[in-house]
C-alpha cells in the first residue's frame, strides 16, 4: 500500500515558493519545482490554486498585507525608531546580496511592473511600507533622535518618501559598483540622507 501523498498548508506552500523564487526566475520557476520545495505534488497545487499564476498572486497578495507585520517584528528587535528604519533597510539588502541575486530579483519586478494583478498589490505594498517608514520617522522625531533642520519644519512625509526611494537607489547603485556589502552601501546613504537631521538644533 503507498504512503497517503503529504499535505502542506497554504502557508508552507507559500513559503516554498518565496524560495524557490530566491533560486529561478519568473521563466524558470514551475509549479513542479514549487511543489518539489513544498514536498507535495505539482497536480495538488493545481487542485488547489489552479495555476502558477493563481499561486503566485496569493503570494503576491500576502506579501502586500504582511508589510505592517515586518515592521511590528523588526520593532519588537530593535530599541529605538531609527535602529528599527536600519534593520529595514538591512532586510532590502537582502534583496540583492550578490548582483546576480538582485539581477533575478529584478525579473520578478518586472512581472510586477507588467501585470495588472501583480502590479496593485506592489503598489499597496509600496505604500504601506512608506506609510510604516513615515511612522518611524514621525517617531524618531518624538524622540529626539532625528530634529527638524534649522530653519525648517520636520517634513516625515517628504522624508519618507526620499528615504523609501533611496534604499531601492542605493541598492542598484551598489549592484553596479560593488564595493563592500550591500548592506553596508544601503547604510552610509541612509546616514547621509538624515545626517542633517540628527545634528542637533545648532543654529536653529
């Protein structure tokens, strides 16, 4: 008698899929290989989601709603607001570790970019990740570790903004030129961009 085929739950399958895609890109990665990394079979992943394309939007949709989770781990690890606004930063560095690795992450941007499913839930992962970027600056702010530039009024929704496109910027820059980590990269553009803001209010 063969052994009953395994089940793995919705969030396995998930999971096994955000790693697969770590390893192939959108023309490579198959619902065979999904199922491989779940340790289920390709056809039960067809009963369930009907498609990779279907699979692929849950996961896509998930991620879009998970952003305020992220946010919420990293501030239970991390003492203060602009420690937690590193650690995310970190974390988007992950998305390129190597110019390959981001070369393949890049692929899977442009489905994103292209397809309309895809396409709005990036886009409400965009926002809610620069609305969590904003609160964490609006918190810095409150708590001293981040003052307004002299002349000027504390501004967390333009700065979020700036801070939300440079960790994508200083990403692809540091993929060109390759110097250090690029976590390390991400963190002195990061410095640089609220340096001016952690000066203190000398001459204000």
């Amino acid at each position: 008698m063969s052994p009953r085929p395994r089940k793995a739950s919705d969030d396995e399958v998930f999971a096994a899929a955000h790693r697969a895609m770590t390893r192939l890109g959108p023309g490579e990665l198959t619902l065979g290989e999904i199922a491989a990394e779940a340790g289920v079979t390709a056809s039960a992943l067809v009963q369930r989601f009907g498609s990779k394309r279907e699979l692929m939007l849950r996961l896509s949709s998930l991620l879009a709603a998970s952003a305020g989770d992220l946010f919420a781990a990293l501030r239970a690890k991390h003492k203060t607001p602009l420690a937690t606004l590193r650690a995310y930063a970190e974390c988007m560095a992950e998305l390129g570790p190597t110019p390959e690795a981001l070369a393949r992450n890049l692929t899977w941007l442009l489905v994103d970019l292209t397809d309309p499913g895809f396409k709005k839930n990036v886009q409400t992962q965009t926002r809610a990740t620069e609305r969590e970027i904003r609160t964490l600056l609006e918190d810095a702010f409150k708590a001293g570790e981040l003052w307004p530039i002299a002349g000027r009024r504390a501004n967390p929704a333009a700065l979020a903004r700036a801070v939300s496109a440079l960790i994508s910027g200083s990403l692809m820059s540091w993929a060109f030129v390759q110097e250090g980590t690029s976590a390390s990269w991400i963190r002195k553009d990061l410095d640089v961009v609220l340096g001016p803001y952690k000066a203190g209010r000398i001459g204000s």
